[in-house]
C-alpha cells in the first residue's frame, strides 16, 4: 500500500495536531501512527497516513497548512506501514543530576553494540534529577544490564534495565530496608545513645553493612551494649527517626498503583512495626529485643533477620500477594540486603555500600527515595497526579521530596 510520512517540525502552538489531521480527514486518508513531542516549545509531529485519493493533492493540503502555522513540512512517499517491533522489548530508566551527554552516548552506543534498537524515549523528570525512560526492541536484558552496570558506576548515572511491555505495568511487591534506606537512621544506633554506647555501636553497625563482620554475630555483640534500658527507650526512638526524602511518596503513590509494601529490617520489630503502620505499609519482619520486668535485656529473641531470612521473607510475602519474584521490586543499602535484592525481580541499591551497587540491578545515588519511581516507569507528571489526589484527601500529605523544588 502506498503511504505518507509527514513531518511537521518548528515553533509549538494550539491545534497543530487539529490542522493536519483535519485535511487528511478530507482527503479520506487513514492515521497508521501519529507522534508529537515537544522540546523547549520546538515540535516534532510525525504521521503516517495512507491516502485512498490523489497523494498529490493531500501533500500540497499539507504543505499549505505548515506553511500557514509557521512550520517545516517534508513528506516522504512511500509503501507499507512501520516495520514490526522486533521481541526483546526493555526498558532502560537513566537518572543524572545533571545527565551528561558523555554517560548517555556510552549507553546508547552500548545499547546498539549489543543489538537492540532504541524505539522511543521519553522525559520522565527534570528537578532534581534528569531521568530518561529508553524503550527498547531486540534486546537481551541480563546481558544488558551487565554492560550498563559498568558503564553507571565509570560515567556516575543511575541506571535500571526491566523487561518492557506488559512486564512492567501491573501490579506489584516493593519490599525495602529499613535502616539507611526507609529511614536515614540506625535505630539500633539511636537506642545504644540512650544507653552512652552510640559510638562503640556505630563502629560494629559500620564493619557489619561493609560485609567484613558476619551479621549475626555482630548484631548479638550490638544488642547486649543495650542491656539494662527501659522499654519506655522505644517511644523516644520512634519520635526521634527521620525519615528518607521522599519516602512517604514512594510507599503512597506505590499503593496507589495497587502494589503491596513491606518493609524487612536487621533492626527490630519494636520500633519498625508502628513506623510501618503510620506509612501505611502492608507487611513488617524484623528481629524482637527480649525484655524482662521492663527492662532490656541485651538479648534477641528468635532467628535473627541476616541476609538470607531477608530473602525468604520477600519470597513469603510474594507467595503471600500470589505474585510471581519476576514482580517484585527490593531496596536496600547493605550487604545483609544482598540476597534479598538478588531475589527480586529489581533489586535496587540505595545510596549504598560498593559491594551492594556492583551486585545490584539498578542503583540510585541521590538522596530521593522517591526517585525509585522514575526507576519503575513514572513520569513526574504521574507523581504529582498522585499526590494531588491524595492530598485532596489528606491535605497534610507530605510532597514527594525529590519533586519539593523551587525548579519543578
């Protein structure tokens, strides 16, 4: 079949779009695509029209309404539609305060080393953060992250590579840590200042998240520096803890999206249980302090959450919302978070240690958890709907830390 492209391009204004479908309506002519972006008010509109009358007529139609609107018009004659999308589909999040040209070249020469094509791209935030959402065609995403990985860490980009199409609409899990990752704080850390140990804690909580010390074992030697505090300590910690910016966005527009949230700590369930209940979080696992007679004891009761209970914890709750691991989405900064976000469908590694963002899917490196969404697919704009929307319902819903600027 015969077909046009027609390209519209120069100074956005009203009913562009309106104009030129208005005279291929008139020349009886089929739509089998139509784009529009625009970019610091400069407009690109392509569409592909198959006429059923005379094409020569429908170009000089086309020409005379470009040339009334100020634009340039090519049209490129031609046959058959758009070559069909190849399997392999992806989609690649790259995330930059600023967004470097030199970072994304190297990805996108990446991308077509290893034989995919780059269908779209699109804008997904400006402030604070630049991120670029990459729709992908003919690609191998373990392969793809590999080589990306290298490329984030050597250019200083946050990147994620995810399965397109429908694999990345739906519902989902998002199971995160707590510590240095939901909260800025140890708590463990804020309990051992009320007990004078906050340094000697500190030290061990360091050689711990580095992976030099086995978790277990310096947990134990953490807790028993707690020994002797009243229980009442719990109550102070909880009005003490900061939480990540952007967090409360991050678990309100997630759920409603419709994903079920937990949060899987090394801290304890004393303190995380009603942080997680006040953010409206689903699902809570983490080690309980032993206490006696109101008293700590120095003592945990029960498994301890390492690493691996991590894991089997993201794997119950899936089983649990009846969804597949390819579903869920973990965060974390430490290497007790490790096996966890090597389970998940997206493992993500938040202002983390080395080891943790070499072994992770995706890695963010600015302070925003809610930058996580970008990570996920959402645009700003999706953000900010969300958030109007749930404001109109509590009007004292926190904005999203990452979209709280003077620029957005």
């Amino acid at each position: 079949m015969d077909t046009l492209l027609v390209t519209l391009t120069g100074q956005d204004r009203p009913a562009v779009s309106a104009r030129l479908l208005g005279v291929a309506a008139e020349a009886g002519a089929d739509v089998l695509d139509l784009e529009q972006a625009v970019v610091r008010g400069r407009l690109l509109l392509t569409a592909l029209l198959q006429p059923h009358e005379d094409t020569a007529e429908l170009t000089s139609a086309i020409q005379r309404v470009g040339q009334s609107l100020g634009l340039t018009v090519t049209v490129e004659h031609g046959r058959g539609d758009n070559p069909a999308r190849r399997t392999g589909r992806a989609s690649v999040a790259v995330l930059g305060a600023p967004l470097r040209a030199t970072g994304l070249a190297a990805i996108t020469e990446t991308i077509g080393r290893q034989g995919a094509n780059i269908d779209r791209i699109r804008r997904l935030s400006r402030d604070p953060v630049t991120t670029l959402e990459l729709d992908l065609s003919g690609a191998d995403v373990p392969a793809l992250r590999r080589e990306l990985a290298l490329l984030a860490t050597e250019h200083g980009v946050d990147l994620a590579v995810s399965p397109g199409g429908l694999a990345r609409r739906g519902r989902r899990l998002l199971v995160m840590d707590v510590d240095s990752t939901l909260i800025r704080d140890e708590v463990i850390e804020l309990l051992a200042a009320h007990a004078g140990r906050e340094a000697e804690v500190a030290a061990v909580t360091e050689r711990a998240m580095r992976g030099d010390l086995d978790f277990e074992q310096s947990l134990h030697e953490r807790v028993r520096c707690l020994a002797g505090l009243d229980a009442g300590v719990f109550d102070e910690v909880r009005r003490a803890i900061r939480l990540t910016p952007g967090a409360r966005t991050l678990v309100r527009t997630v759920r409603r999206l419709g994903f079920s949230v937990a949060v899987v700590s090394g801290g304890f369930i004393e303190v995380v249980q009603p942080l997680a209940a006040e953010l409206g979080i689903d699902r809570a696992h983490a080690n309980k302090l032993q206490i006696r007679d109101g008293k700590l004891t120095g003592r945990v009761e029960g498994p301890v959450v390492d690493r691996a209970e991590k894991a089997r914890a993201l794997r119950r709750f899936a089983a649990a919302e009846g969804l597949p691991l390819s579903r869920t989405v973990a965060i974390g900064d430490g290497a007790n978070d490790l096996d966890m976000l090597a389970t998940a469908g997206l493992g993500i590694a938040f202002n983390a240690k080395p080891v943790v963002r070499e072994q992770a899917d995706a890695s963010v490196n600015v302070p925003y958890l809610d930058t996580v969404l970008f990570m996920l697919g959402l645009s700003r704009d999706d953000i900010e709907e969300a958030d109007r929307l749930t404001s109109a319902d509590d009007p004292a819903a926190e904005r999203g830390a990452c979209l709280n600027s003077p620029h957005v």
